[in-house]
C-alpha cells in the first residue's frame, strides 16, 4: 500500500472515526480500513466546486 503523509490533526480525526466505528459495531477495526472507508465515501460526495473552495482558503 503506498504510504502518505497525514498531518497531525487530521490524523486524530481519523483515530476519532476509528473510535467512533468500532463502538456502532462493536467490532475492531484497523486504521487502514477506516482509511478506505472515508476515502471512498469522500469521492463519492465530493465536487469540484469542493476543490475550488479549498484552493481559494489555501491561498
């Protein structure tokens, strides 16, 4: 798996989702596995209008 980096605070973010999936199910999962599920449902809902707001805030 290609490995990137994560920023700090959107790494807790993605342990709080972890937690947050593991006490609806009451089964463990692994960070990756949240990972994927994130990402694929940030595609599914993301636009491109999306990618122009965060490019104005990032200037």
């Amino acid at each position: 798996m290609p490995t990137k980096h994560i920023d700090d605070a959107t790494w807790r973010k993605v342990e709080k989702e972890v937690v947050k999936a593991v006490i609806a199910t009451k089964k463990g999962f692994k960070d990756a596995e949240i990972i994927k599920i994130l990402l694929n449902k940030g595609i599914e809902e993301i636009t491109e209008q999306d990618y122009i707001n965060h490019s104005n805030r990032s200037k």
